[in-house]
C-alpha cells in the first residue's frame, strides 16, 4: 500500500472527527468517501484543498508541481490578507508539459526550487504534488528532500494529489503535510503562559484582525494561526503553546487532534461569528489558559472585556432591529457557519427559513437544534431548481450563500448576500456581527430590487401574454 495511500485512509477515519464517530464500525471502514456526479462541479480537488488551507502561510513561496492550469485553478481563490510578506500571492508553478510527462519531472522541480531561492530567498518553500506528477511516478519527496540538504531552506512536499479526493481530504492531507515537517522544528523566541493557537482562521478578508485585538487586550498572545496571516517561524514554534481554538472543525481537526496528543495542547472547537460565540470563545480560552497556568484574574478580565463589547456591538446594531426583524433568510452554506450565523441573526430578530447541513459535522447539527429548538429547518441539498422555487414564491427575503448560487438568487429577483469564502466583508468578532447585518441591510433594501420586480416594458404590449403562449 502506498504511503499516500495510507494517510488517505487514516485521514478518513480521523478518531476527532463526529461524524467519524457517530458510525458503525463497518460503515466507518468504509471511509467519507462519496461519489462524485459526474458532470457535476465537484468542489475543488484534494491539491485545491491543500492549496486553500496552506496559501494563508505568507512569507513562503508556493510552487505547484504540476501543469500550469492546477496553479491557475487554486490562486488566490480567497481573498486572504497578509500584514506584512506579500509572496504568498505570487504564483510559482513548474509549469510541467508533454516532454516532462516523457522524461519525468524531478530536474524541472529542482530548476524552479533553485530558481525561487535565487530570486527570493524565503524561510521555506511548499512544494504542492498534483495528478500529473503523482501519475507518472516523480519523487516529489525525494526533490524536496535533496533541495533542502542543498540549499539550507526548508523545502516541504505536500502530497496532495488532485485525484486523492474531495477538497475537504486535501484541507487535512495540507494539515499532514505541516505537521510532518514544519510544527517542532523550531522553537520560539519566547513563551508566556496565554500562548494559543487559532487552527483554521484563514484571515479571509482580514477576519483575524477583528479578533486579534481582543486576545491582545487580554495578554492572550496568538503563538500561531494555521495558517491565517501565518509565518513558517510561527506555525514550526507553535508546539509550545498552551491551548488551541479549533475554528473549522471539519477543515484541520486532524492538526488539532494530534497537536493534543504529541504535545499536551488541549483545544476546544468555537467560532467567532456572532456575538454570543465571541463571547463563548473568550470565556473557554480563559478559562482553559488558567488551568494551563495563566493568571488567575484571567476569566474576570474576560468578562469585563466581553459586556464592553457586547454593550457596543449592541448599540451599534440597535439601528437595523427595526429594519431586519421578522425577515426571513436562506442561509445556504455549510460547517460551523451553518449554526454560528444562524445565532448572529436570531439575535437581530431575524428568522432562518433554512440553513443548509452540507460538509456539517454531527455536532454542527446538534447545535443548530440547539439554537433553533428543532432540525425543521435543516436540509443537506438544495437544488438550484428547488432554491429557484423557494426564492421566486417568496419563501425568504434574502439568501446568504457562496457565489455560486448567487444566480440563482438573481434570477429570482431576490436579495443576496455573499458569506463563504469569496466574500469582500470581514463577519468575525463583534465588529463582523455589525458588518454581516449592516451588509444583509444594505441588500434588502437597495432600491435596485423594486426596479427589477416590474414588468418590462415590453410586457405590458398588448398581447404580449398572448404571443408568449404560442411560442
Ligand atoms: S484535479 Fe488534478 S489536474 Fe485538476 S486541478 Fe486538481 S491537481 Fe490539477
């Protein structure tokens, strides 16, 4: 059995995962493995994943082994910020073509490791397997291996070829990858006893800057995110922290998992979307950092902190109650989104119409029975046909989704906003909750809606009915 082969299916009975757990032992064996339709967009390939949940690193070079499509497929498909290195963002591909598929691919990757050294000189270079290369057989891990003894910099081979699966195995399969090579190699410059860890804030649209602040005032200092605006140095030091928020459970469960177990760094999953989950995240890390050692005043300064801040959050909102309550939202996305926002919203009075359980975890639905009193208003699918359906009989005012189903929603002429990755607006922390209502706000009423509801004018010509009959 190949050791890719081997990881895949210890990934996909990963011990931490719920929804793991929740099966029988046969079923379990099986894996998570669920045929893709063909024809069909299947989400992202395993590379893509990787690619994802790794890019968010910002002062190594990505290069991507591989034919320049991966590459221009996976570049900057989120909108991830950096405070300070900007080489994440350039795309380093080897660019490989017919003759390497003949000859092999191994000088070729050598070349573009050696040439991103010269030209760059980064801490360290991820160097992304895809189907091409993994087909023909090149030892990705051997090239990275020989490139590291060469030049002196790290050179970490990430085995996540495209074909191994869903984009959610190559979040993990990324997750491997770091775990392997880069966490424990190097330590930190110092450590204090409020040092954590964020595992799956990607910083999209500087979402971690909405929350920093607040660790910060409470001397909780952020050791690493993986990988939000992350640095090598960070994430290879972040064995010594004391605690981890475990952020997107189903993305990086398995790094939380084993950083519990190879280094006695205990983490609990939350969210920062909404302001009661805030509130509940600040509370556990204190809490959790205390009995790791932490002051004990801790959790009392987390409180203070937490009523200042929901006092403002609430003044702040105080205008849009009005405006939003009683009106219905789609929620269409997935994850801990699926329950976290539906409490952001609640809390504005709004009310949920649906939210949908797709790449949701058993306790994601656990919890949204939880906050919604009953699982009525869950679905795992919603077929554009049937989200037509619902939207054009006005079975919701709004739809929250990702920008694929945004058409969707503009066919039926209904209000929509942006929520997943793609996103232009940051909803973490106290000042996200804000930005998503003030944004959910500005759709519903932005004048362009009554515009488009009216017939056009063609529509009203006499016997326009008539002819459309016929045809
Ligand atoms: S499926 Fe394979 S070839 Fe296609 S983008 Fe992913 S890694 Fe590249």
């Amino acid at each position: 059995m190949s050791a890719l082969k081997q990881r895949i299916d210890s990934l996909l009975v990963e011990p931490g995962c719920a929804t793991n757990q929740a099966k029988s032992d046969k079923a379990r064996k099986e894996g998570c493995k669920k045929p893709l339709t063909p024809g069909a967009a299947a989400g992202g390939c395993a590379f893509d994943g990787a690619k994802i949940a790794l890019q968010p690193v910002v002062d190594v070079a990505h290069l991507v082994h591989g034919p320049i499509a991966c590459e221009g497929n996976s570049w900057d498909s989120r909108h991830v910020y950096s405070s300070g290195p900007q080489i994440y963002r350039t795309g380093f591909t080897t660019d490989m073509a017919e003759f390497d598929v003949i000859y092999g691919g191994e000088k070729r990757l050598y070349r573009a490791i050696k040439e991103i050294i010269d030209k760059v000189n980064p801490p360290a270079i991820f160097v992304y397997q895809t189907c091409l290369p993994a087909m023909i057989g090149d030892d990705v891990e051997g090239v990275c291996k020989a490139a590291s003894a060469k030049f002196g910099t790290p050179v970490i081979p990430v085995n996540a070829p495209g074909f191994a699966g869903s984009k959610n195995l190559g979040n993990k399969l990324g997750g491997e990858a770091l775990l392997d090579h880069v966490v424990g190699t190097l330590e930190p410059e110092y450590t204090t006893d409020c040092d954590i860890n964020l595992i799956g804030e990607y910083n999209v649209v500087g979402e971690f800057w909405q929350v920093k602040p607040l660790f910060d005032e409470l001397g909780i200092r952020v050791l690493a995110t993986f990988c939000g605006d992350a640095r090598y140095r960070d994430i290879a030091g972040s064995h010594r922290a004391k605690a981890a928020i475990m952020l997107c459970s189903q993305a990086l469960i398995n790094i939380a998992r084993k950083m519990d177990e190879r280094y006695d760094i205990p983490f609990f999953e939350g969210s920062f979307y909404g302001i009661a989950d805030m509130s509940d995240c600040l509370r556990r890390i204190s809490r959790l950092l205390v009995e790791r050692g932490a002051p004990a005043d801790l959790p009392a300064r987390a409180e203070a902190l937490i009523a200042r801040e929901e006092a403002r959050a609430w003044a702040r909102l105080e205008k849009y109650r009005a405006r939003l309550a009683g009106k219905r939202v789609l929620l269409f996305t997935g994850g801990v989104k699926s329950w976290s926002v539906v409490s952001a919203l609640q809390e504005v009075g709004m009310e949920i119409v649906g939210t949908s359980m797709r790449k949701s975890t058993q306790s994601d639905r656990a919890k949204v029975v939880e906050i919604m009193g009953t699982d009525a208003h869950m679905f795992d699918e919603l077929p554009p046909r049937e989200m037509y359906r619902m939207l054009k009989e006005s079975q919701a005012d709004v739809m929250l989704s990702g920008g694929r189903s945004q058409f969707v929603a503009l066919k039926a002429k209904t209000p929509w906003v942006e929520i997943n990755q793609e996103r232009h607006h940051a909803y973490a922390g106290y000042d996200g909750v804000v930005n998503l209502v003030a944004e959910i706000d500005k759709a519903l009423y932005n004048p362009i809606w009554s515009q488009v509801r009216q017939p056009a004018p063609w529509e009203l010509t006499e016997g326009w009915g008539e002819r459309v009959a016929a045809e």
